[in-house]
C-alpha cells in the first residue's frame, strides 16, 4: 500500500561520496514500482525492489542521460512490463527536463533528474525527487492508451501537478501548491484510476508540500523576499535563479522596472492619496510612458513627500533623501541607457560574453538601489481585500496577502477597531502602522484575460503586466 507513512520512513542510496534519501518504500496499491538508481560516476544500476534489493543491474554505462537511451529498455531487462521503473539520475538530459514518462511507446519507464535542485528550491532534494516520481506515477495512468497528454500540459504553470515549467524557476509554484486542476482530475476519472490510488497520491502530495515548506522556514530567508511586494519579489527571485547571460540581463532589466514602477505606485499613493490620479497624468505615466519617465516620477514622488507633514507619514524621515539617491544611482549606473540600447533597439547579440558583460556591469547600481530602497518596503504589506463582516467582537476583514515570491497566497483574518472605515472588498491596498491606502486600479489582483488565471497585475500606463508570467493585457473596467 503506498501511504504517506512509508514515505515517512527512508533509505539511503549511496551515491559516490554522497548519499542520496528518497523518502519511504515506494509501493503502490496494485503494481510496484520499481526504482533504478544512477549512481553517478561509476553508472551502475541498482535495482530497489519493495524497499529491499532484489536483485543488481549489470553495470550500464551512459555518456548523455538522453530521453530517447533513457526509454530504450536497457535497464528494463527482465522487470515485467506492468512495473514501474523510475530511474534516478545526475547526468543532464538533452532536454532539461526534470522528469518524464515515456508517452511515446507506452510502457512505465519514468526517470528524473536528481542534480541541480538547489537552483530551484531551497528545500531538500529528497523531497521534490519524491514528489516527481510519484507525479509521474500518475501522469504515466492518466495518458495510458492515450495519445492527447500534451492536452493537459498546462504552460505556462498554474499550480497542477500537470505543469510543464518549461520556464524551470515555475517549479516551485509547482511544489508549493501540489494540486491537480478541475480538467486533470476529470481526466485521471474518464481513465478509471482508482479512487484510493488518487486519493493517497493527493494526500501523499499534500504531505511532501508541507516537509517542503517547513524545510524552507528552516533557511535563512534570502533578502527581504517574503516581505516584499509580490511584483517586486517575483522579479527578484527569477532574476536569482537564471544563469542565461542574455535572459539574466532581460531579467535584471525586469527587476529594475519593476521596483520602479511598484515604488512609484505604493509611494505615490501613500504620499498624495486621491492626486496621484492628476500627478501621474502630469508626469506621462498614462499612454505609452517610457522607463525614463517612471525614474522621472519617483525623483516627483520624492519632492511631493518632502512637503507633507512627517507626523502623518508612515515612512522614515529619509525617504526623500533615498528616493533621490536611487535615482541619481540609476542615472549614474546608465540602466535606463542599457534597456533603451539591449531591448528598445537592434538585435539580440550572438555571443553571451557581451550579455555578461553588460549585466556585471548594471549589477552594482541595481544592487545599491536594493539595499537603499527595499527595507522601505518591507514595512509595508500588499494585500487582497476579499470580504468583511462586522462582529460582536468588532470589525473582521479577510485578505489575501500579495507578498513573496510565489503566488500561492495566504488568506488570513484581520481585525479592526470600531472606529475604522472598512476598505473596500475586491480591491487591493497597502498597509502600514494600521493605515490603508488604496492601490486601485494601478495594482489589481484579478482573472488574467490570457489565461484566466487569478493574477497579480500591475499598470504600465497602457495596459497591465503580470510579472509572474509575463502577459499583457487589457482590463477596460479598470483603466486609470
């Protein structure tokens, strides 16, 4: 019986000078499943059979971890065709695939990469490798006799099990929700999978889910991440875990507008409240504004607040002074100059040298304007108004808090005094020291018209952005 309690349980592979866990013996309700494990240098196989070793593998050597010599029955030999045989790898595979099961010739060969995770989650790797292996399990009975399963692929991610991540980082949204959409479940029924075999693999989910989170407390959190603003956060995490020369310049550009415009946004509200609407309109924030006319505006943004009084200003008394010395670090750092010259106009460079370059060089202003700017921001919290009641016990508001970098975000209750004017439900705010300050319609948490998914968006003078996957869309109800 697969169960979350024989996953609780674990046995060692060793693995060179390193040991490889794998949580549990790995049974399923009516096949077992068998694990080959690569072991690295030496590319033995060792066959794991109900947690105990049945039997060894001749040594099989393999120069490129291929799909096509994965899937070429090598290592099946004489293990029966209703198995499942997963095989545990380091070497890299033509692809970049994190696993897979072989769809094309229909038999219950699955393998998954076990190197590099460290580039995408900051939890054990014995975690995430089990979560692959019993996905796979799933997708290989979901597809079995079926021809449509690229159908079901969701790209980009929306939280399924199903998702191809063929944007790696997207993984983590992958982990962290552990779900199985309304289209793949309907699917895993039309195809008669039992329902306790469903029901464990779901609770199994479940339980790898949450040993991932708990392990990721457990690290050093790494640069204000959980308490920035979700569009600022998001940005900063995918620029961290690329190492593309070229995408992590385009990313490093990303970031840079995104803490910008988000600042811009958040600031300006707080410091000018209802003229913000008139001050963006002044600065040629509306139409088609540039990067340099959101650089313009928070140097305005920082003259607007050296006139208010500091006694009802929830930011410290230098908030001026660091405003202006983000954009003189900007303007001295040429980082408009660059995106103006390496995504405004031209072509895409052929060598990765000069893409490396650029970005080593942008990274010290951008790096400077982090340290100035987002401990500012952390102060702050973004949140989702959903509903609110009013209670014996006073006020009662719920809201989806949007910070951090993932978009799996945490509903919670929050309470107010009697004496408070309740927001506004369906809108989104920023909130500091018990003050809220109205983010509509410049930062919007709603259905993305593309694909229809609940998203974090963002205003770009025209339309908006969804820094989580990229879209741009149109939301006429919400237009400034």
């Amino acid at each position: 019986m697969f169960t979350v309690e024989a996953f609780q349980s674990s046995f060692t592979i060793n693995q060179g000078n390193n040991n490889f866990t794998i949580f549990g013996s790995l049974l399923w309700t009516y096949n077992r499943i068998i694990t080959v494990v690569d072991t690295s240098l030496n590319h033995t196989a060792a066959l794991y059979l109900e947690d105990k070793v049945a039997t060894s593998l001749e040594p099989v050597r393999i120069d490129l971890a291929e799909p096509k010599n994965i899937f070429s029955g090598k290592f099946r030999h004489n293990i029966p065709s209703s198995d499942f045989l997963v095989l545990l790898t380091s070497k890299p595979n033509e692809n970049n695939w994190f696993s897979s099961t072989n769809f094309d010739d229909g038999t219950r060969d699955i393998f998954v990469h076990t190197a590099d995770w460290e580039n995408y989650t900051e939890c054990s790797s014995e975690s995430v490798i089990a979560f692959q292996v019993v996905e796979n399990i799933l997708q290989a009975l979901m597809f079995e006799g079926n021809d449509d399963e690229s159908k079901y692929f969701h790209d980009p991610a929306i939280g399924c099990i199903n998702d191809m991540c063929s944007w790696k980082p997207d993984i983590t949204f992958k982990l962290r929700t552990a779900d199985i959409c309304a289209d793949c479940l309907d699917k895993i029924s039309s195809q008669g999978i039992e329902e306790d075999l469903v029901r464990q693999s779901i609770e199994l989910f479940e339980h790898l889910r949450k040993r991932m989170l708990f392990n990721r407390k457990l690290q050093r959190e790494t640069d204000y991440d959980p308490s920035l603003p979700f569009t600022i956060a998001n940005t900063k995490r995918k620029l961290r875990t690329t190492f593309e020369p070229l995408r992590k310049f385009l990313l490093l550009l990303d970031h840079f507008d995104s803490i910008v415009r988000t600042s811009v946004i958040i600031f300006g509200k707080i410091c000018l409240k209802d003229d913000f609407d008139q001050f963006a309109k002044d600065a040629g924030l509306h139409g088609k504004p540039s990067l340099g006319h959101w650089v313009g505006a928070l140097q305005s943004v920082a003259k607007a607040a050296s006139t208010i009084d500091k006694d009802s200003f929830p930011l410290p008394n230098d908030f001026c002074e660091r405003l202006e010395g983000i954009v003189a670090k900007a303007n001295e750092g040429k980082i408009v100059n660059l995106r103006n010259e390496y995504r405004g106009h031209g072509y895409c460079s052929i060598h990765d040298e000069k893409y490396k370059n650029v970005f080593e060089s942008a990274l010290p202003s951008l790096q400077y304007i982090e340290q100035v700017l987002l401990p500012l921001l952390v102060g702050l919290k973004v949140c989702y108004v959903t509903s609110f009641s009013i209670k014996k016990t006073g006020k009662k508001i719920r809201v989806k808090s949007l910070m951090g970098n993932h978009p799996d975000f945490e509903d919670k209750e929050i309470a107010f005094k009697t004496d408070d004017c309740l927001p506004f439900e369906n809108q989104v705010y920023a909130t500091k020291d018990g003050n809220w300050y109205d983010l509509h319609p410049y930062i919007l948490y709603e259905n993305c018209p593309e694909c229809c998914h609940p998203r974090v968006l963002i205003y770009d003078g025209e339309q908006y952005l969804d820094p989580f996957v990229g879209h741009r869309v149109t939301i006429t109800a919400c237009q400034p």
